[in-house]
C-alpha cells in the first residue's frame, strides 16, 4: 500500500473515532439536559459537573475534536494524493473544518460547512459508486477522476 493510501486509511479511521467521539458527546449531553429537568437540582448539578470532568467525557470530546478535524483533513489529503478525488476537495474539507472552528456558534456558518462537507465528500462517495465491480477488483479509477490517473499493478501499488 502506497503512502496515499495509507493516508486516507489512517484519515478515515480517525474520521470513524471522531464519529464515535461525537456520539458519546452527545449521548452525554442527552443525559444532562434530562437531568436539568430532575427535581433536586443541586444534586443534578453536582452530577453534571463530576461527569464533564471525567475522564471518559474527555476521552469521547478528544475523539471528537480529533478525529472529527484532523481525520477529515487527513482522509481528504489522502484520497486527492492517492489520485481519487481532485484537489478541491481537500480544499473544501478544509474549509470548512476552519470555519466549523471558527464559527460554530453561528447557525449559517454550520449550515455552509454541511454544504461543503457534503459537496467533497459526496463527490468521492459518488465516484466510488460509479466504479464497476472490474474496476473495484483491479482498484482501477476511471480516467479523468483524482488529479492523475491511478491505476494499481500486480502489487496494488499505485
């Protein structure tokens, strides 16, 4: 396996941590809007603020600040110089993890960084999809995709 492709593996495994980070933290805050709705309130409060010192919510918010930013970048990176997705799209990848940093408190700025996300990596969904099963089995990418043509040998060497 060539650099590019490991890259992109390594990206996407820290885009699937991020994804799990991200689903802890969110369970996590479930559970602390209900007990923001519980009668005895100053027990509720001191439970809400030994749970977000904890170790494990730290843990599930480094998986996702992470895997969520530094995974998408990598995975993106790793596709466009494994020549299977053109160079806008780590561009758009990119772009909107600085502006989902920068702006995520706005809800226009988290509507363009779902846009964007959605353009980038829609598009190498959508080429993935559009491989035929020849293709797939030889890791063959139709010419004109990627910013070269990437065409595996014997080896699977790029």
């Amino acid at each position: 396996m060539t650099g590019s492709r490991v890259l992109a593996h390594v990206g996407g495994a820290l885009a699937f941590a991020g994804i799990v980070g991200w689903s802890g933290t969110t369970a996590l805050g479930l559970a602390e809007l209900e007990m923001a709705k519980g009668a005895e309130r100053a027990a509720m409060v001191a439970l809400v603020d030994r749970i977000q010192s904890s170790v494990g919510a730290a843990l599930f918010l480094a998986m996702f600040l992470l895997g969520m930013f530094i995974g998408l970048i990598v995975l993106a990176v790793g596709l466009w110089r494994a020549g299977v997705a053109p160079r806008w799209v780590p561009l758009l990848v990119v772009a909107a993890v600085v502006l989902d940093v920068v702006g995520s408190t706005e809800q226009v700025a988290v509507a363009v960084v779902w846009v964007l996300l959605s353009l980038a990596l829609g598009w190498v969904g959508a080429t993935v999809l559009r491989l035929s099963d020849d293709e797939w089995e030889r890791a063959v990418l139709p010419a004109g995709h990627g910013n070269r043509a990437a065409v595996a040998d014997a080896t699977g060497e790029v």
